[in-house]
C-alpha cells in the first residue's frame, strides 16, 4: 500500500549554515535536505531512520527564502522523495527504510 504525502516549506533565511556555505551566495546544503526529508518522513509514518541512500540528485540550488514543497511516496520499504521550486525539482531520490508504522 502506498503512502504519500505533499508538505509546503519556506527556507529560513537566517539558518547558522549560510554562514559557511557560501558567505557571498549562500546556499542550502544538499545534506541539509536530506534531514528535512529524513525528519518529515519519521515523524509522518513513525518510520526507522533510512538504511540507504539508494539515490539522491541534486539539481537546482535552493537559496535562502526560497518556498519549497516536498513529496513523499512510501511503497514497502521504498521512499521516493522529491523537493520542487516553483515547480521545478531541486531535490530526487530514494530512501530505503526499517519499520513503517
């Protein structure tokens, strides 16, 4: 049985690690989104944390204030996972996982 899930997200502009990456145009960090993803999908479903980062691109930068929205879908122990700008993916990938409540 599939579950899906659609969440809108407004990038903090004042988050500390714009401080590093990059003073002159900062950007947030690709790990970054991925603990979004990770943090939404426990807390939505009670599920493990993932086991695998089976695929993960990274394709448009995403910048401070930027209005984001990230998808969902669980199937079994599969998590496809996609943050979008404006309708434009940023963000793809699959996750692998434990237990789904």
């Amino acid at each position: 049985m599939m579950k899906s899930f659609e969440l809108d997200f407004a990038v903090p502009s004042d988050l500390p690690c714009f401080a590093g990456h990059f003073p002159a145009m900062p950007l947030v960090p690709g790990a970054l989104l991925l603990d979004w993803t990770i943090a939404e999908m426990t807390g939505r479903w009670g599920a493990s944390a993932p086991v695998n980062v089976k695929q993960c691109k990274f394709l448009l930068p995403v910048l401070p204030g930027d209005a984001l929205r990230l998808r969902l879908d669980v199937v079994d122990q599969r998590v496809d996972f996609v943050w979008t700008k404006a309708s434009q993916p940023v963000c793809a990938g699959v996750l692998t996982l434990g237990e789904v409540a």
